[in-house]
C-alpha cells in the first residue's frame, strides 16, 4: 500500500533519556501540527534527526530508541556531533538563513560546511531510499534538506515529491551570491512540487532558475529534461480551533483557576484601567526586528510622552541557537537596550519594558494572547510569521490591533492588520499611536475579517492542498506520458518505417538535432549526428530533409558535401541530391533596410542580443541577454514590429530566444509540402522544437508522424523531451537501413 513519507530535519517527538530508559513526547510546533493530517494512521511515516547525536546515545539504548519511534509513526537519521556541527549550526544557520533572510554581511561561505551539508543531505536520502517504495509520496520540508530532493530522485526516477521552503526565498541577485548556487537549485529541481509561502518567494526562485541555469520556465511550470517541475505559493496557516478554544475556556476561568502570570497581567490592568499592553514574541533571531522595535519604543515614547505610565511593552524572546556568535551579539545587544531603557524612563510605579528570555507553556502564551491590547510584530525579513495569525484567532470578543511588518510573509493575507516598515521609526510610532486609539467598531471589523480568512485557511487546509496539488502533478505527468513517444509507440513507428514503400523525412537542426549555443555558429554538427543522417540519407526510397531557419552560407558548408537534401531560410531556399541552393519562393527583400535599424536600436539597448542578417529574413537573437530584461525586450520589439510590417506581407516568428522577420507566404508548412508532392510517400515523419516547425506539424498530413522536442503546446501527434531522445529515434532509423 502507498504510504507518504515526511521528511524534516527535527521529528515530531522529543526523546527523554533518564534512569536507562528512553520516552517519546510528542512535540507542539508549527510543522508538527500542521502534518497531524497527512502524518496519520499506518500509511505514513516521518523521517528526521531524534535530536540526539550518536555521542549522546547509549548503544544498549538505540533499539529502545527505534521502538520509541515507531509508535510515534517514526524513524531516525543519525548524526554525529561533528555533523550537526557543520550541518545544521554550520551551512543551515550560518550560510542559507542569513542569506536567505538578505544578512549577506552574517553569511559564511566555508567549503568544509558545505562538504557536511551534502554528506547529511544525503544520509537523509538514503534513509528515504531504505523505507520508500516508487509508488509512495515524499514530502521534504525546509532549507537544511534542499539537495535531497535530487539525491531521491537519481536513484527513484518516477517517485513522486514534493519540497516546501518554510523561509523566504531571497532575490536573485542575493542568491547568486551562493557559491554552490546552481548545486542548490539543482537539488530543488528533484522535486515534483516546490511550495513557498509567498508569490514573491515562488517569483524570486523561478528567476534564479532561468537566470542561473537557463531553463525554460512557462508561468510556474520549470521544463528539466524529461519532467515538467511546478512551482507554487501556499501560505501556511495556524490550528485556528486550537488557540482560539484555549482562548474561549481561558475566559471561563474562575479566579482560582487562573495562572499565576495571568494573576499579575490582572492586577496591573486594574491598577491602570486605561493603560495598554503591547505585545511581541519572537524566537531571538536577527531576522526578527527586536532591537530595532526597543529603539522604536523609545522612539514612540519620546514622540507621545503623554503615553508614559500608559503602555507597557511586554518582550517574550525565545532563546534560538545560543552557540552562533551572532545570536550570543544579539542576546547582549537586546539585554543592554531593555537595561538602559527601563533605567532611564522607569517610574516608581511603572518598568515601561517586561522582558522574558524563555519559553513559555502553551497556556502562558493564551495569558498573553489575551490580555495583550496590541500586539507588535516587526521582522525585518520572515517566511511567515504564525505569531500574528495566533494572536488574532485568541480574540475571542474580536477587540486587538494587530500591527505587523510588512516584510513577513504573512502580511500579504493579513492586509486588515497595521503593516509598517520595520525601519521606518516614525510610521511605527504613528502606528502605536492609531492601535491605541483605534474605535473598538473598527477594531472589530477588521479582526472579523481576518478571524474568517484563517479559520478557512488553517493549516490543515495548507497541508491538504500542497499534497493535493502533488497528486495532482503526477497526475498531469501521466497525461503527459500518454503522449509521449514512449518505447511502445515507437515500436509502431518501427513498423510502419520498416513497411514503408517510400519514406520522407522532414528534421529541424537547431533544438532538435543540436542542442542550442549562445552563438549559432558554434552548434555545427558532430561526427555522432553526420554518421546517423549518412546512414538514413543513403537507406532505398528515404527522402531525408534537413529543413530549418538557419543561413544557406551555413549549411553549404556544413551539410552540402554530404549531398543531403536542405531546405533553409524557413523554406525560401532548396537544395537535393547535392545540388546547389535555389529558390523554392519568389521573395522580395526591399523591406529589410526599413525593419535593420529598428533592430539595431534594440541590440543597442539590449546587451548580450545581436542581429543575424540571412539572404531574406533577420533574426534578433536574445539567447545571451539577462533572461527577464530579455523577455521583456522581445514583448516591447514584437509591438514594434507588428505596427511596422502591417501592410507589407511579413511575419515576426517568435523561436527559442530569437524573432525572425520574413515574407509571409514563407514557412516550413508550404515548403514541406511543396517537396510531399512531388511522389507518393506512404511514411511520413517531421520533428521539431519551435514555432516555425508548428506550420510543418499542421501542413502535413493527418496521418504523418509529427513529433514535437519539449512539452510545449502543440499541433503535434506527439513529443520528446530533448535533443538526446532524437537522437534515439535516429538511430532507430538508421539501424533499420
């Protein structure tokens, strides 16, 4: 039976070791309760470290350990000392969070943690290989595994998985800073499904990936070989019902029954009736804006001085990877700022900072939750933030102003909160200065609204619709392969090409029989691709055509003295048996010096392109222009050329990072055709990546073996994934000869 397995580098349990003897407690975080809906029942289970490193485990105790584990749907993957060292505290916390958090000045880039990332990425993969089945669904979770997916799938081609990215994904001028950059993306690239929280992350990726490894990417699907790779946004959600119940039974409490923290919040709200309480918990992070929000508190307090004795800020920090150096400089640095604040605007009666540096229980963070006026949220940079959509499902009478970074994830759905620049102290203290006195109508409305939005989307809803949208990828793959020119089909081609009384076959060079070049001259054809086309070419009653958009000058000097049949120019230009070229279409030229300086305007302003001038057409090639600006470039120059050629029969041909300008009754469809006339064919095969080959595919007729290289759409029967693969069917060719 098909099982899903999860794959994260903490498991869901915590392991206790006392008196030799081991217990498993089920851990309360974000990604642990989210997966209660996927990580269920006997079909699924949850790969990851125990927490323990192999120093730290008793041999006597490691089957005690497993079993624990194992109740618990569990299975570990060990790590020594020395890898947590440079794994998680080395490249995933000193590497990819400060980058991917855009604090480039916090990176380091040592080889040597890179060398242990890897060597861990892949003692997961193997765990994963070890328990996986090919029809079993993998999801692996967050920055410390991103070349897992990869590792998977080299050895399990067609297993199905998926990746979500719980931090942001940074700008592709951040990330190219990353040594390893391709290898990380690469390593993305294993997966089915790739999931961020944000449209602006899911954005930042996919230019990385065209920009740094030249893919093609269509809307948020990425084409890799022989797979097409989908990219989406799914912003995570809370366990709406669970904070907001604890909320509703913390206000039925009687007084006896009430915390001793809530004890204290309670006498303080009495003692100052009118005073309010602001809010911030946070793990002690960097990211996280908190000693940017200390200064803009004192900032507040010196801007609206009748506010002192008024407010009073309550700090929960988290302690967070205490042995990195940066954290222990951030610790100090927020230790001295609440000292020197509190020492300076104390009161006999009021500290104007409450200061935590602890975890608390779930049931303090509901004390908080509820008895906090405002809570004050400022990440300079965060993948989401589940702080702020817990506070606002604890409302329970929908009364709370919620004022939130913009830079945090969560933002973008939580648009009725406060959102402020985190660097903007002047706006911040603005913002204080509206939460508190904000009417309690409009209080309401707003938290109505977002108290709606997140119930809806919570976080089971999250996990079912990234598994949702990878069932439904592999699904959308099977479709795919149905069209395929899978072996089978192939077979039937065999049948009919080896049956044949007379053959034509009809081959694009450029993308199908050479894989392109940043320079066009530079893809001439190899001894392999002569070899195949010679033993085709010289098969009885086989009418092979190279027919392509290149140059006549070109392909004379690459393919005449083969004596191969050529049709070039996008059909203006025929040559067979050897021949010398000759005009297949009667066309004019005049119009060339009209449309030559529009273009070189372009090449001008668009570095890397350059203008390829043939006997009747000119092509603009972009194939090295920065990947974006280039796109957008080609969009400004076809809006251009459309107004220009109106009246004088010509069409722009949009092809692989190029655009060709030529007479409109020339194209691949009326040369090909012009040439199946001329006998009676019973075998016909074309093949072809590109627009300029779709009038070939739809010319033809219907019974003709029209093959398509990529998964675009097209008027073809049918499709190979690259360059390699037609090279396959040209040996099938060649072999039957």
């Amino acid at each position: 039976m098909a099982k899903t397995i999860i794959i994260s580098n903490r498991l869901p349990v915590q392991l206790q070791i006392s008196n030799g003897d081991i217990t498993a407690v089920p851990s309360v975080g974000g990604l642990a309760t989210g997966m209660k809906s996927v990580h269920s029942g006997g079909d699924s289970l949850w790969i990851g470290w125990s927490g323990l490193t192999d120093e730290e485990i008793p041999e006597e105790l490691i089957p005690k350990i497993d079993s624990a584990l194992a109740e618990h749907g569990s299975s570990k993957v060990n790590l020594t000392e020395k890898e947590v060292e440079g794994f998680y505290y080395g490249f995933s916390n000193r590497t990819i969070w400060p980058l991917f958090h855009y604090f480039l000045e916090y990176s380091e880039f040592e080889l040597e943690s890179w060398e242990i990332y890897k060597a861990v990425n892949q003692k997961f993969a193997d765990a994963i290989l070890a328990k996986a089945d090919n029809e079993d669904t993998i999801w692996i979770h967050d920055y410390q595994l991103m070349l897992v997916p990869q590792m998977v799938r080299a050895e399990r081609p067609d297993i199905s998985i998926g990746f979500f990215l719980h931090i942001p994904f940074p700008s592709y001028e951040i990330f190219r800073t990353l040594p390893w950059r391709q290898e990380v993306l690469q390593g993305l690239l294993g997966s089915d499904l790739i999931g961020f929280h944000t449209y602006d992350y899911e954005r930042h990726f996919l230019s990385s990936v065209r920009r740094l490894l030249g893919l093609e990417v269509s809307f948020n699907d990425i084409y890799l070989d022989d797979r097409v790779i989908k990219v989406d946004s799914f912003p995570m959600g809370i366990d709406y019902k669970k904070f907001s119940e604890a909320a509703k039974e913390h206000s039925q409490r009687s007084e006896d029954e009430k915390s001793e923290l809530q004890k204290r919040l309670d006498t303080h709200k009495k003692s100052a009736p009118d005073a309010k309480f602001f809010l911030s918990i946070d793990r002690l992070d960097y990211t996280k804006g908190i000693a940017k929000r200390l200064n803009a508190f004192e900032y507040f307090l010196n801007k609206y001085p009748q506010y002192k004795e008024k407010v009073r800020l309550i700090i929960l920090a988290v302690p967070s990877r205490s042995n990195v150096p940066q954290y222990q400089l951030l610790k100090r640095e927020v230790d001295e700022l609440v000292g020197r604040i509190n020492g300076e605007l104390s009161t006999v009666s009021w500290t104007p900072i409450w200061y935590f540096y602890r975890s608390m229980p779930f049931d303090n963070l509901i004390d908080l939750y509820t008895s906090s006026d405002i809570a004050w949220l400022t990440p300079i940079r965060d993948g989401m933030n589940l702080v702020a959509k817990e506070y606002i499902a604890t409302r329970t009478d929908k009364t709370g102003v919620l004022i939130l970074s913009e830079m945090a994830g969560s933002a973008n759905e939580m648009n009725e909160s406060l959102l402020i620049n985190p660097n903007n102290f002047e706006q911040i203290a603005d913002s204080l200065y509206e939460a508190i006195n904000m009417p309690k109508e409009e209080q309401i409305s707003r938290n109505t609204l977002l108290q709606k939005r997140l119930e809806r989307y919570n976080v089971e809803k999250w996990a079912n619709d990234f598994m949702n949208s990878l069932v439904g990828q592999k699904e959308k793959d099977q479709t795919y392969k149905s069209k395929k020119l899978s072996e089978k089909l192939m077979n039937n081609v065999m049948d009919d090409y080896s049956k044949a009384k007379r053959r034509l076959v009809f081959l694009d060079y450029d993308g199908t029989l050479a894989g392109f070049h940043t320079d066009p001259q530079k893809a001439s054809p190899d001894e392999e691709l002569y070899k195949l086309l010679d033993a085709i070419s010289s098969q009885p009653n086989t009418d092979m055509y190279l027919i392509s958009g290149r140059d006549k000058e070109t392909f004379t000097k690459w393919f005449l003295p083969k004596k191969y049949n050529m049709i070039v120019e996008h059909g203006v230009w025929i040559s067979q048996g050897g021949e010398e070229f000759r005009m297949l279409e009667t066309v004019k030229k005049d119009w060339m010096e009209k449309i030559l300086p529009v273009l070189e305007s372009f090449v001008d302003r668009t570095p890397g392109s350059f203008i390829e001038e043939k006997n009747y057409s000119l092509a603009w090639h972009y194939r090295k222009t920065d990947p974006d600006f280039g796109q957008k470039r080609s969009v400004e120059l076809n809006t251009v050329l459309t107004s220009l050629i109106a009246n004088d029969d010509l069409s722009v041909l949009n092809g692989n990072k190029v655009m060709e300008i030529k007479s409109s009754n020339v194209n691949k469809g009326r040369a090909s055709m012009r040439v199946y006339t001329e006998h009676e064919y019973d075998f016909v095969f074309a093949i072809g990546d590109d627009w300029t080959d779709e009038f070939m595919f739809q010319e033809l007729p219907e019974d003709s073996i029209t093959v398509k290289v990529g998964r675009q759409k097209t008027q073809a029967r049918y499709f190979v994934d690259n360059t390699k693969n037609v090279r396959t069917i040209l040996k099938r060719f060649a072999d039957e000869g």
